[in-house]
C-alpha cells in the first residue's frame, strides 16, 4: 500500500509573481496599458472583458503598486491608467509571452503585434547570462539550492 504524500509546495518566486498578474484579466489590462491604451473604456473595448471584472482587476492591479491611476477630467471624474515602474518592469515579461503565443499559440497571422528594435530588428526575446553572454534556456541552466516549505523554520 502506498503511503499517501502531504502537500509541500514550493516556496518560489514565480508563485509569488502568479498571485498578483497569474490571471488572465491583469494581463491583458497590463498589455493594454503597455500599447497606450490609458482609459477604463479603451482597455474594456480592447480586452473584451467586464466592466465589472477589469475595475476590480485595476483596483488590484493599484494595491499591489503595478498600476497607479491619475485623473484627466475634473466632472464627471475620470481617470487614466498608467504603469509605475514595477508595472514597466513586466515589459520583457509580456514580451515573451507574445513571442511564444506568436511561435506555439497562434496558428493565424491576423492581428500578431511586431515590435522592432531602433536598429530595425523584429524583437524576439532571449535570455542571456549577464556575465559570459550566453542564451540561457532550461538545458543549461540550475539552481543552487531547492527550498521547500517544510524546510523553513516555522512562524
């Protein structure tokens, strides 16, 4: 008989990322913002989600500092959505997603956004290893320790 196993999940970053833009809604809205799409309707039209849904995502999107919103009419008033600069940072993130979606997700040309680089390069993302240059993908690359939750002193 097999000895059933307790959850343990790993203590990462990346789910830490997940729990504030791992849904879809944040996403798009941060995609949106990224292309200049700055007010509430435009990102609705844009996105095709909820009114309801995106004002709560935005809302969300504030409290955890990637979105700050600031007012461009007095009455009736109204806003306008911007990336602060940990919401910029999300940039090379989203790119890479847009890249594999151009590569594996998508099996239609219509609508692919391009981006060129000023040297006149389509962007495509890479990985590189800060000190030698080298692209990093996961055949190459490893950590220096694995950290589990039940390694951690409780609190």
């Amino acid at each position: 008989m097999r000895t059933p196993r307790v959850p343990d999940p790993r203590v990462c970053s990346i789910d830490a990322a997940l729990k504030i833009i791992g849904e879809k809604w944040s996403l798009l809205i941060i995609r949106e913002i990224t292309f200049g799409q700055h007010r509430f309707d435009d990102i609705v039209f844009n996105t095709g989600g909820s009114r309801d849904i995106l004002a709560a995502r935005l809302r969300s999107l504030q409290e955890t500092g990637l979105v700050r919103r600031e007012p461009y009419e007095a009455k009736p008033e109204r806003f306008e959505y911007h990336l602060t600069e940990a919401g910029e940072q999300l940039f090379t993130v989203m790119q890479s997603i847009r890249d594999w979606g151009d590569r594996y997700a998508r099996t239609d040309p219509e609508n692919i956004v391009s981006f060129y680089h000023d040297c006149g390069a389509r962007l495509r993302p890479e990985l590189i290893c800060q000190d030698c240059g080298g692209p990093i993908d996961a055949s190459n690359l490893h950590g220096d320790r694995e950290v589990h939750r039940s390694d951690l002193p409780a609190s």
